[in-house]
C-alpha cells in the first residue's frame, strides 16, 4: 500500500451548528475514498490542541500528503486554501491549487483561510512539512444541503484523487 494522506475535520463548536460540515462531508465521502485514508475525525476547535494533535498524527504516520478540512458556514462551494498565515509570515500549499481543481465542477481557490483555528491549523500544518515530501492543503466546507452535495462530495473526491497520484 502507499504511504498514506491523512485527513482531519474538526467538531462542531457553534450551539446552533450540531454537527460541522468538514466532518459530515467526511463521513458521507469514507467509503469512496482510498483505501490508503486514514482519517483524525472530530479535531477539538483550540488554537493549540488541533496542530498539536495533526502533528502528531503526521509524525506518527508519515502521510505524503494531509488534507485539513473546516467548516465555512458562509462560502458557498468548496474552497482550497492557498496559505495560512501567523502574523506576517504567510506560508502557501506546494501544491498548483489551479491544476487541483481543474476537474472539478465549482471549487475554487480562497486567498483567504480566516483568522480562527482553522488558519492557525493549515499555519502550523504548513510549517511542520516545510522541509519534508509531503504536502498539504486546507479545504473549507460550505453547510451541505440537498441540493450541493452531489458536488461537494464529487469535487472532494476528486481533490483526493488528484492528491492521492500526484504525491
């Protein structure tokens, strides 16, 4: 089997939320996804906890690409993100975002990845694999409805793939 990608969602941390989009997109895409996924589900929405624990998972695994997920209740399509930022330093994704999503149906490319957990996880993430192989990219989640989740399963999907034979 090939080294492994590891991808993260993290739990719902709004009362009016109950579930968060990253991981409901997870659990609808698991059975479609290569066999060599490997998932750290439910990341807790803490500035310092979420990076420690990826990092951990990335240490231990040594996944040649990771794919961090969050929710954006406010984006309307999937959104990739081209860097994390910490201050002034910013730090951009190896990865060509515009070849990545070429096949897809209605992603697009977000200079913007926020100023709350989910920046400071891609930041940190960034960071860590800065002198290594592996990859790794930010994606943010709309809410999924009845009538996007066709596409946003399908665009995930074939983000993953891509990612999953270019690395």
């Amino acid at each position: 089997m090939s080294a492994p990608i590891l991808i993260t969602s993290f739990r719902p941390w709004k009362a009016h939320q109950g579930l968060n989009t990253s991981d409901v997109l997870l659990e609808r895409v698991a059975a479609k996804l290569p066999q060599n996924a490997i998932f750290l589900r439910w990341l807790p929405v803490n500035f310092d906890l979420a990076p420690m624990q990826v990092i951990n998972h990335i240490v231990q695994y040594r996944p040649k690409a990771v794919i961090c997920c969050g929710m954006a209740e406010m984006r309307q399509t999937l959104t990739v993100e081209q860097w994390g930022t910490h201050g002034d330093n910013r730090l951009a994704t190896p990865i060509d975002l515009k070849t990545l999503i070429k096949n897809t149906i209605h992603t697009h490319i977000s200079n913007d990845a926020g100023n709350f957990v989910c920046n400071r996880l891609y930041y940190r993430v960034l960071r860590h694999l800065k002198q290594q192989s592996a990859a790794a990219l930010f994606v943010h989640v709309p809410l999924i409805t009845p009538a996007n989740h066709t596409v946003i399963e399908f665009d995930f999907l074939k983000i993953v793939d891509h990612l999953n034979s270019a690395c």
